[in-house]
C-alpha cells in the first residue's frame, strides 16, 4: 500500500511542478532529515541570509527549529505546511546535506538537488550509490520501483554534489548520482568556524553558546580540552573508546583528574533516538548514563553543532570520523583511537591506507592513549610538531580551497 501510495505523491508532484514555476531567487535549504539546525545546512543558510538577495527558506519538521531560525532573522517554515510546501515547489534550488529528504522529497521534484553533505569522509561511502546506505540486502521489483520510480536512494539523488577536492573527485562520482561537471567544489560550509573574525553571536545556537562557555571556563582554569568525537559504525553497539563499562571509564576519569584534563564528547549523530535511524545505537544511552557522572568527562548531546566546539579543543582524538580532516584546519595534534580497525574496515572500508594516512599516533586501547595523552601534557608542543608536517599534507590534499560558502555561491549562481 505503501508504495501505490508513493507512486500517487509523485504523479501529483510532478504535476505541480509542471505548473508551478521554480525561481531562481529562492533557494530552500534543510538538515538531518529535518529534525536539526546545524552542520553544513545551517552554516550554509545563515551565510546566504546575511551574504546573498536570495529569498532563503528553511524547511523543517520541528517547530522549535522554526522558532530557532526566525530569532536569527530567516524565514522557516515545516515543510508539510502550506507556506513549506509553497516554497518547496517554487524553489530552483534544495540544498540539505544527508538527503532530500532533509527539505522535503515530495516538494523537490523538478528542483536543483545540492547535497553538502556531512563531512568529508574517510570511510567508503560508495555503497550510497546503489541506493544501501545502510548495508541492507535490498532486491526485487519494489526495491527498483523506490529506487528508479519513486527515487527512494534520499542520500545519493541529488543532481549536483559539494566535494573538497578534485584529485580525489573520482569518490565523489562513486558514491552519488551525480554528472562530472555537477560537482562543485569548496570547502565545507561548517568550517567557517575556523576562519579569522568567525561571528559566534551570528551562527552558534545557543546549545553551541553554552557548550562554548563551558569549555572557556575549563581554559581559564588552566584544564587541556580532549575532544572525542567517534564515528557511527551502523551495527547498533557503540562503545567509548573501546570500553562500555562503568569501572574502566572511571579509570580513565581519574587519570584526566590527575593530568588536568577535560574530555569533551559527542555520538555520532545517526547514535541517538532523535534522529529516528534504524541502525540507532543500543549501548550509547547507557554509556553516557556513566559519563555524565565523570567529573572530567563533558558530554554534549544531540542537538549540539559538532564543529562549533571544535576550535576550543586543545587535541582531538577520533578514529574514522570525517570530523579528523575539519580539525587540521587549525594544525593541532590528533590522536586516533583505532580499538576495531581490523573489523571496521572490514565492514564499512576506508578509502586510504588508515595507518599510513593518518596523522596521529594510533592507539587501540585505553593503557595506550594515556601514555600518549601524558607525553602531550608533559610537552604539548613538542608532542604536536611530532606529526605537523603529516598533518599540513593532508589539510593540502584533501582541502583544495580555503573558502567555502562564498565559492559554493559563485558556482550555484552560474548555473542556469
């Protein structure tokens, strides 16, 4: 029944769209299936608000990011609204940054779909492209129905892509359906966080305020800021650096007390019930149960802008996060906590050679990162010239450009 009722939605949509006129002039942007104001949608949206004529519109699912948005002076509406769905037909362009689903699918037929995307990713997200970016064993005539008809594969149907790069272009064309000539290429919106005058007032939230907040009250007491930020791994069981349970968490709490240091942390954000993912993760609710109980250990929950606290973090430790490559933006240390490599790769695999490319010491268990976290507290600098040169290869080899909303603007406007 479902899916004759998907084939209806689109016949009507197409209908629409044949009659109602797209313009130029309003671009509709949304994020995370409409249920965030945050990451590249956000940052995007709020620089065309201030920086572009163009009429821009938020679409969302939640009331209160409708409220958000309009205390920061843009339009926002919910997209099954009368005025969602108004600017969702009459928009040339959708922009989101998982799927468009994130503005709304039913709206965006005949749009310009621009996909931002998450992150630049480090993990082989090619399985997008076959329209499985779950690892779900889809077959049959229905799968081709949502897929080819009704074009269900939300992540990778767009018509044109953000990529950071050229050399590594042919990934991009791997893991969406996307022309060569459609990819446009910029740095990420969300990395404006890094760059000299960033406007805090302007774009954080003020989830993001008070996260910030808290972390300059750690610095002016002289505490290091960790940051732990850990990819989603899609089997439903997530751990915190390699553990779940309550006594080597707390070991390793004690070991922060006595370095001086503060762990600031934050799932992925596919991890939490909010988002609605089917892959939601089972052990991520209790884990934080035991650190939010950690005097040294800050956790942020879902609603929080991951890249907004990214430039008060002294060091961050990751492991196949996409947040690793933002984060040499500002050349400090990086410290990979690999407790599963050999079964991630395994699973998802990663487009470089993980222990060549990285550039960071790679540690797989707790006992190893602390003796890596005693030799950065004992000589931060030394400790972070160790892998510099490493780390200034990258950022140039994955980040061809610095600027990134204002170049994504020029090649938006140029297209007809």
């Amino acid at each position: 029944m479902k899916l004759y009722f998907g084939i209806v939605k689109l016949a009507i949509a197409s209908a629409i769209a044949c009659v109602i006129p797209r313009s130029r002039d309003i671009w509709v942007v949304g994020g995370n299936k409409g249920l965030r104001f945050a990451d590249n949608s956000m940052y995007f949206y709020l620089y065309c608000l201030k920086n572009t004529d163009k009429k821009m519109i938020w679409l969302t699912r939640s009331n209160s990011i409708v409220e958000e948005v309009r205390s920061k002076g843009g339009d926002a509406y919910i997209n099954t609204s009368l005025m969602g769905l108004y600017y969702g037909f009459r928009a040339k362009w959708h922009v989101f940054d998982v799927s468009k689903g994130d503005t709304k699918i039913f709206s965006s037929k005949g749009a310009n779909l621009f996909n931002l995307w998450h992150g630049y990713p480090l993990k082989d997200i090619r399985r997008l492209k076959a329209g499985n970016p779950d690892g779900v064993n889809l077959k049959g005539w229905k799968h081709l129905v949502k897929t080819k008809l009704l074009g269900q594969r939300e992540r990778s149907d767009c018509n044109y892509v953000l990529w950071q790069n050229e050399q590594y272009v042919q990934h991009a064309l791997d893991s969406f359906d996307v022309k060569p000539e459609n990819i446009i290429t910029a740095n990420l919106p969300r990395n404006v966080v890094f760059e000299d005058g960033f406007d805090e007032c302007y774009y954080l939230s003020d989830a993001a305020a008070r996260a910030s907040e808290k972390l300059v009250s750690h610095k002016k007491n002289k505490q290091k800021i960790v940051g732990y930020f850990p990819t989603w791994r899609g089997n439903g069981y997530d751990l915190f650096m390699g553990v779940a349970d309550r006594e080597s968490i707390e070991r390793l709490n004690e070991f922060c007390e006595s370095q001086n240091i503060v762990v600031v942390t934050k799932w992925h954000t596919c991890l939490y019930k909010d988002y609605q993912h089917p892959c939601e993760s089972s052990s991520a609710e209790d884990i934080t149960s035991i650190l939010t109980r950690m005097s040294n250990i800050e956790v942020f929950g879902f609603e929080l802008d991951l890249n907004s606290i990214l430039p008060k973090c002294d060091l961050m430790i990751s492991d196949y996060s996409g947040a690793i490559f933002d984060y040499l933006l500002i050349n400090k240390p990086l410290i990979f906590m690999a407790y599963d490599l050999e079964n991630y790769t395994k699973e998802w695999g990663i487009l470089f050679d993980y222990e060549s490319f990285v550039p960071g010491d790679i540690v797989k268990n707790l006992d190893d990162l602390q003796q890596c976290l005693v030799h950065y507290v004992a000589d931060p600098e030394n400790f972070s010239s160790r892998y510099e040169k490493q780390r200034l290869e990258a950022k140039a080899e994955i980040f061809e450009r610095a600027d990134g909303n204002s170049a994504i603007v020029e090649q938006m406007q140029k297209i007809v």
